[in-house]
C-alpha cells in the first residue's frame, strides 16, 4: 500500500513540474533559430544504431521531420507562468512540413502547456487583445473559440474561462 501511496506523490511532484513550466505571454520575437537534427542543442530523433531486440529482431526509426527550432520572445505581459528573465525561449521540433515559428515584428501571443508551443499574432481592436483561434486553439486546455466560429476572439474572455483575469 505505501508503494502505492509513493508512486502516487511521485506522479503528483510530476504534475506539477509540468504545470510549473507552463506560460501564456504576449511579446515580440527577437530570434528563432533553425537547428538541424544531431547539433548540440538537438538531439538526433533515432539512435545511430537501431537497438536489437530479445527475440533477435532489429527496429528501425523513420523520421520525416527536420531538426529543432528555439524561439525567443521579450515579453510585453505575462498571463500564466513566469519567464525566467528577460527573454523567454520556446523550443520544439521542426515537423514534417518545417519550421512553424514565426519571424516577424507584430506582437504574438505564446502559449506552452506540457512542452507543447502554440502562438498566435496578437491583434488590437478596440482596446482587446485578440488572437486567432486556428492558431492558438486552446489555453490551459480550454478552447479559445466557441464551436463552429473562426474569427478573432478576445484573449481576455479566453482568459475569463480560464478563471483567471487578467
């Protein structure tokens, strides 16, 4: 019973190391780097040599993704999280059809949950921040657009679903 009670604790420390690195930021890009696959900052995504297995079988790694991206934002505000200083930097594999980071001077907003990176340029209309929900589809594991619409939506009634203000 106390393993139980141990893995359990365990899980929960887990938990919350997730949650204590995730972050919601409106800021301006001030770098994205391009790292191909087996650099210094990016691992390789497949050993160099495939591991043999009990039964004598040889598994083999196919990876159609590029290398790894880091993005690093000066942030304007910060909703969720913390920052760690002056810059913030979001780091995440180049997928099959590249890198998704963008480099622009329009502020965005940037989202990190559980190692997963999503962004979207933040638009003011009105005195509201407004994101677009078909790149930043959701916070905090709440949907940033009701079902069906695709317009811009107000990052602060995102955030008041959240319940959390601003």
């Amino acid at each position: 019973m106390s393993i139980v009670k141990l893995v359990m604790a365990a899980l929960l420390g887990l938990c919350s190391l997730a949650s204590a690195q995730d972050v919601l930021l409106v800021g301006h890009v001030q770098r994205v780097i391009l790292q191909p696959s087996g650099t210094e900052n990016c691992p390789p995504p497949c050993p160099v040599v495939a591991p043999v297995q009990a039964n004598g079988l040889r598994t083999i790694c196919v990876y159609n993704g590029g290398g790894c991206q880091t993005m690093e934002v000066k942030p304007d505000h910060v909703y969720r999280g913390e920052t760690g200083g002056e810059t913030r930097q979001f780091k995440s594999r180049i997928g099959e059809w590249g890198p998704s980071f963008p480099v622009t001077e329009q502020a965005i907003v940037v989202s990190q949950e559980g190692g997963s990176v999503s962004w979207s340029f933040a638009t003011e209309r009105d005195g509201k921040l407004l994101i677009d929900p078909k790149r930043l589809r959701s916070i905090g594991g709440v949907p940033t657009s009701i079902v069906g619409t695709e317009e811009l939506v107000a990052l602060d009634d995102v955030l008041a679903r959240l319940g959390r203000g601003r």
